[in-house]
C-alpha cells in the first residue's frame, strides 16, 4: 500500500469523522430546510448501488446473502452495526436495522429522523435487491431518543406505459 492511502479490499478509503459530513448537512438544513436531506439521500443511494453491484459479482448466490455481506462491509467501514431486518421480495419490501449510527449520535437530539444518507444507502441497496427503484424511509433514529436507526425501503411499481424505446 502507497503511502498516504486506506484500502478495504481493492477500494481506497477515507477516514472522515461523521463531524464533517453533519456540520455540511446542518449548514445544508439552515439554507434548503428539509430539502437539504434529499442531497444527503441521493449520495447514499448513488454508493449503495456502485458498491452493491461490485459485490452481487462477487458471490454466487444472491438476496439475503448479498444484503448480509452490504451490511457488514457497512460495519466494517464504521457505519454502524447494520443488521438485515426483513426482506420479502414477493412484497417488494427491505427492512434494515442500524445500532449505534454514527450520524444519528453525532448529530445530537432532533425532532425528525437525521440520517439521509443511511436512508439512500438502504434504498440503493433495495433497488438491487429487488430488481426496481425503489425509496427508503427512516421510521425511528437514534436523535429522536429511539432505539436504533431502522429503515424500510419499498420497490416503486413502474407502469410499462411509462416506458418508452429509440
């Protein structure tokens, strides 16, 4: 390894305090309001479904599988305990637990769920998982004083009216 860099695997990392990413969302929160979360969102999303796709061609077997192996390496780079709560293809429905959310704790008290970009990285997660778009939400966070961070990402239906071809 070269001086001056961190690697998991092949993937070179960056050791960042979750300081740095609140102090940008909360400057985000006092200039867009709640937009400020949707930015937060879609970077999550956009890594989970890079880094989900490397790892579904690495294993053999896919589903819960590839989620467990998303929710460890999640762990592995201090995000967290992140467990596999629940995952119903059928219903097209992704439940993942969160203990101990750096963002949440390092963020403090607050009246709604903080961590967007959890968020996007359980739905990015989900869209692989479930072979469609699809959208997350944070049903409790640890800055609401609850229990762990958990999230539930459903598949969006997509109507094939709405498709279109060259």
């Amino acid at each position: 390894m070269a001086a001056g860099q961190l690697r998991l695997g092949p993937r070179r990392m960056v050791l960042l305090r979750p300081q740095v990413l609140l102090e940008l969302q909360k400057s985000l929160e006092d200039h867009l309001g709640s937009r400020a979360g949707e930015y937060f969102y879609t970077a999550g999303h956009g890594w989970a479904v890079g880094e989900t796709r490397r790892l579904k061609t690495a294993l053999v077997e896919e589903g819960a599988s590839l989620a467990g192996l998303f929710c460890s390496r999640m762990g592995e780079m201090g995000w967290g305990q992140w467990r596999l709560a629940g995952l119903d293809r059928e219903a097209g429905l992704l439940r993942v637990e969160v203990e101990d959310s750096p963002l949440a704790l390092e963020y403090g008290p607050a009246d709604e769920p903080v961590c967007h970009l959890l968020a996007g990285l359980v739905a990015g997660l989900a869209e692989v998982l479930l072979g469609a778009p699809a959208s997350c939400r944070e049903i409790s966070c640890l800055a609401r004083q609850e229990a762990s961070c958990q999230f539930e990402a459903r598949a969006q239906q997509v109507d094939q009216s709405d498709s279109w071809s060259w």
